[in-house]
C-alpha cells in the first residue's frame, strides 16, 4: 500500500489549506485513516483519524473546531481541510493507514505517506 500526500504550502495565520492523501490500494474502504504532523523539534503527534466506514471521526483538542477530515472512497482519497491556520499548525504533515484498530497512536499505523510541509507565517 502506498500513500501520496499533497497540497502543503505556505499561507498567512487564518487562511486555509486542504491536503490530500491519495492510496493506491484498491482496499481502501477497509483501512482506518489518520492524520498526523511533526513540527521542527518536536515529535509526531496525533492530528485527525476516522473510521474505514466514515462514521466515526476523531480530532486533536488543538485543531478541533478548524480542521475536518473526510474520505473519497471512489477516488481512494483522503482528505485534511484546514481552516483558520495558526502559525503552530506549522509542521509536515502525514497520512497513515491502518488495518487494525481504530487509533491515535502512531505505532497502530502500517502505512504512511511521505509527509507534505505546511508552513503559516504571521
């Protein structure tokens, strides 16, 4: 299985961004999907996840309220909207895929992406 993130760059504090995250696997549909990010110094954390169904979703306390996560099965895709971008938010970002539990832990994860840049400037 492979993942290709996309659609970093750079934006000013309040704007916004959408990642993508394209799977190659045609089983996409039975994969939980997550997002995660790491900033300069710091270690990978949790950011987003949701269920290979789509009805559950799951957020980070920091980014609720502003990010949303979505999936396109069709299209083997999975999406991060981010809205109202703080200069904090800036990290790389990554998708992961995991054919296990529904999780916020990085190690539940099997496959993942190799990361995109986000960068908010003040």
């Amino acid at each position: 299985v492979q993942l290709q993130a996309s659609g970093g760059g750079l934006v000013q504090a309040g704007g916004s961004l959408r990642l993508s995250c394209a799977v190659s696997d045609r089983t996409f549909g039975n994969y939980n999907m997550g997002w995660f990010r790491q900033a300069p110094g710091k270690k990978r954390e949790f950011v987003a996840r949701f269920t290979w169904s789509g009805t559950m979703t799951d957020y980070a306390d920091s980014v609720k309220g502003r990010f949303t996560i979505s999936r396109d099965n069709a299209k083997n895709t999975v999406y991060l909207q981010m809205n109202s971008l703080k200069p904090e938010d800036t990290a790389v970002y990554y998708c992961a895929a995991s054919s296990g539990p529904w999780s916020r832990w990085e190690s539940d994860y099997d496959y993942w992406g190799q990361g995109t840049q986000v960068t908010v400037s003040s």
